[in-house]
C-alpha cells in the first residue's frame, strides 16, 4: 500500500547550523506545513542541537516566516552512529585531513543514514517534501554531499518505501557566500539576525565569541568557511550597491 503524502507538507533535516537554517526558512516559504528533524549521535558539542529550539522559535515568531506553518519537531537519537565513526565530532580526534583525503570531520555514509531516517519520519507524517542543507560545491568534498548520491538515494527511498517523496537541496549549488545571500533574500535582515545570533557551525561549539558573521572559534575548518562566505557576501552587497 502507498503511504498518502501531502504536497503540502514537507520536513527538513535540521541541524541548526546555518545551512539547514536557511532550508528551514526556504521551506517555510514554499510548504503549508513544515516540520523538523534533527539527530543526536553523540556529537562531541551538542551545541548545534541547544540552538535548534531557539532558532524554530525565533522563526515561529508573530510575523515571522514560519508563523502558522511550522509543526513539530521531530528529534532521533542515533547514538549507534557516533559509536562506529571514529572521527572529529564524535572522539577526541583532531580535526585535519585524513590519509583518505576526507576531512576528519566525516562521519562516512552520515547522510545515507539522516536520510533514510528522515524518509520513515516523513512517511509516517504524511510529508511528500524533504529539504536538506547538503552542497556540493563547497571545501568538504564529503561524498554523501553530492547532488548525485541524493538524487540516487530519491530513488532507493521510493523504491524501498514504494512512494514518491521527493528530496530538495536548495544549497546544492551555492556556496556559503550564496548561502548569505539567499538567507537575505528569503527573510531580509530578520532571518539574517537569526542565522547570525542563533545558528551554530563551530566544530568546537563555541558559543562565547561574537563575530560579524555569529558565534564561534573563528578558528576550526566550519568557522573559516562561514566567515569566508560572509565577508565574500558583504562584499558582493557593497558592489551592487556601488
Ligand atoms: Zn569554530
């Protein structure tokens, strides 16, 4: 038996870094019903999921973007995921290039899991639309990033679920300067004070040092790039506006 999806409704993974911030914004722009899912498997920091609440509220906000759309959220521990990645986020591993190219960041096959995962919660909540923050065109090179391992796993999830869901990546090809600017285009200078004040990217979950950009070490591979993107973006403003 198919599973009766709504065209109207759609979940998205949500981290509460920047990325899935800006796709949460995205989808709240485009669906009716929009609802969350996020996963705890043992990250070093939970940071990132303690800013979660607060950004869903701020979007939640009267007048906000997500007033009367955004629903539920849904959080999954997966601790069994943490415990068989010997990497960065998970263990007291510095965060470096592997022999194998890959950041040691990488988590192997993270995204397959998320998405399996999300695709159970967003059959069983009737959802039709999955959005999720992964880019191909940025440093990482993590391989379950690419449009086409997405586009790939589209088709095993209908296949294995026998239904038709279908899977959004809104940052597939932006980088985290675009990022910025899409953040400003969807919700102007109120979902930039969100991104900026309450997402989090900072491998090392700091939460104690404000920058232009938003908190962070400034330091770690996840801070640069998002400073990076940010001073790329004002950049890009002032030229346009000149
Ligand atoms: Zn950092």
């Amino acid at each position: 038996m198919t599973a009766k999806l709504s065209d109207a409704r759609a979940l998205v993974l949500f981290s509460g870094g920047q990325d899935s911030t800006t796709c949460l914004a995205w989808a709240l722009t485009r669906f009716a019903e929009v609802e969350t899912v996020g996963f705890d498997y043992g990250q070093r920091h939970a940071v990132e999921l303690q800013c979660r609440d607060g950004i869903r509220e701020a979007l939640s906000r009267a007048g906000g973007l997500g007033e009367g759309r955004l629903g539920p959220d849904h959080l999954v521990p997966i601790e069994a995921l943490g415990r068989i990645s010997e990497t960065a986020l998970t263990r007291e591993v510095a965060i470096a290039t592997a022999e194998s190219g890959l950041p040691t960041t990488f988590v192997p096959g993270r995204n397959l899991i998320f998405l399996g995962l999300a695709a159970a919660v967003a059959y069983r909540r009737g959802c039709r639309h999955i959005v999720l923050g992964v880019c191909e065109t940025d440093y990482s090179g993590y391989p379950d990033c690419r449009d086409d391992t997405i586009k790939a796993m589209q088709v095993a999830l209908n296949l294995g679920l026998e239904t038709r869901l279908v899977l959004h990546t809104p940052l597939m090809w932006r980088d985290k300067a675009e990022t910025f600017a899409l953040a400003d285009r969807i919700g102007g200078p109120d979902l930039l004070r969100v991104v900026i004040e309450d997402s989090h990217t900072c491998y090392l979950g700091d939460r104690s040092h404000r920058h232009a950009w938003g908190y962070g070490c400034g330091g770690c591979p996840a801070c640069r790039l998002r400073a990076d993107g940010y001073e790329r973006w004002i950049r890009s403003r002032s030229g346009t506006a000149g």
